[in-house]
C-alpha cells in the first residue's frame, strides 16, 4: 500500500474496521493493551455532535432545528436519527465532520514516535479514503445478526433502525476482501484476544 502524501510521521499506522456493533472498538482496545496507541475515529468525531459542539451554528444550518433537544443544545441522537435515513444530510453531517476529524488525527498520529504501532480505529475506512493512509487494514469479522442486535441494544434503537445505518455501509463481506488482515469476533473475548495477539505479533515485525 503507497503511503498517502498527507502523512508526515513515522508511524506504522494500521486501519481497523468492521461491520457496526462488530466488536472493532473492543479489539481497537486489546491492540492497545498490547502496546499498540490507539485512535478512535468516533471518540474524536463526538466533540463536533455533542452538546458544545465548536460546529454548533454550521450543524444546525446544515442540518435544520430538528437537531435540537428541548434546551436548544445540539443532541447526538437526534442527529442520527435523521441522517441515517437521509442521504442527503449525512452527506452535509460528513462535509462538516470529516474534514476537522482526519485534522485532529493526523495531528494525534503525528506526535507518536518513529516506529510505533498506531491502531485506527475507523468504521467507514473503505468507504472514504482513510484507508488511503494507512500502511496495513484489519477488518473484524463477526456474526452480523449479532452484530445489529448489539447495535440496537447499545444505541437504544430498533433492529429495523440499526440494519438501516448498516446499509449505510459496505457489507463486512465487501470489507473484509478489501482489507490486508481479518480477526474474527465470534466467540469470546479470550477468543479475540488471542487473534489479536497473533495478529498484533505480525504487525510488530513490520514495524522494525
């Protein structure tokens, strides 16, 4: 994979990524307890659709008053709920998030030192160019019945509602042919962890 020109570090930056309610920020986690530096695409993207957000007035311009809680505060699940059934405004929710997120990553990746493996953790990796930036992809594998009811349950929606914000993305099936590496989730967390320290020992000779 060619190393895209916006990376300046030094790092060996793997892209990680899954199908929603997959487990990738649970093995995203593991990596890190293995001594990779973690980034969350999503933990960085929160501060622009939480209640301070620095984008407030942009969101609620792009986006319409529907947004808003009782309180006249910028509320995530509102936001969700419109753009995942709307192409139209995710395609404005991602025009205004996207850009700042891969800013304050690069700026996060840039600090590591020479050398370190850096675990990405991104759900929308092939669907934008992220992948473009790293120099391996994983993509978890699981059950997808699994995955959605996971989704439902944790994010308080239907199971019609968490199979409508999977459409958003590519199939895992079309994910995982993209990626250079798969881990499945499809037993236990001890289970994952021991593909994800198989995984993790490859990718650290890489890095040398």
């Amino acid at each position: 994979m060619t190393r895209s020109s916006l990376r300046t570090d030094k790092a060996f930056l793997v892209g990680i990524t899954g199908m929603i309610g997959g487990g990738k920020s649970t093995a995203a986690k593991v990596f890190e307890e293995l001594g990779c530096f973690r980034i969350s695409a999503d933990e960085i993207a929160r501060k622009y659709t939480d209640p301070e957000s620095p984008i407030a007035e942009e969101l609620l311009q792009g986006l319409g008053p529907e947004i808003l809680d009782g309180d006249g505060k910028i509320d995530r699940k509102k936001i969700a709920g419109l753009v995942f059934g709307n192409p139209e405004k995710l395609k404005v929710l991602n025009s205004l998030t996207h850009p700042r997120i891969r800013q304050e990553f690069l700026g996060v990746l840039g600090a590591q030192k020479e050398g370190t493996l850096v675990m990405w953790e991104v759900p929308l990796l092939f669907e934008t160019d992220s992948y473009t930036l790293c120099d391996a992809t994983v993509c978890v594998i699981s059950d997808p019945d699994l995955s959605l009811e996971r989704t439902a349950k944790r994010d308080g929606i239907s199971r019609e509602e968490a199979e409508a914000r999977a459409k958003n993305q590519l199939s895992l099936q079309e994910k995982a042919k993209k990626a250079d590496y798969s881990i499945k989730n499809t037993g236990d967390l001890e289970d994952l962890r021991k593909e994800c320290e198989h995984l993790y020992a490859e990718l650290k000779g890489r890095t040398k």
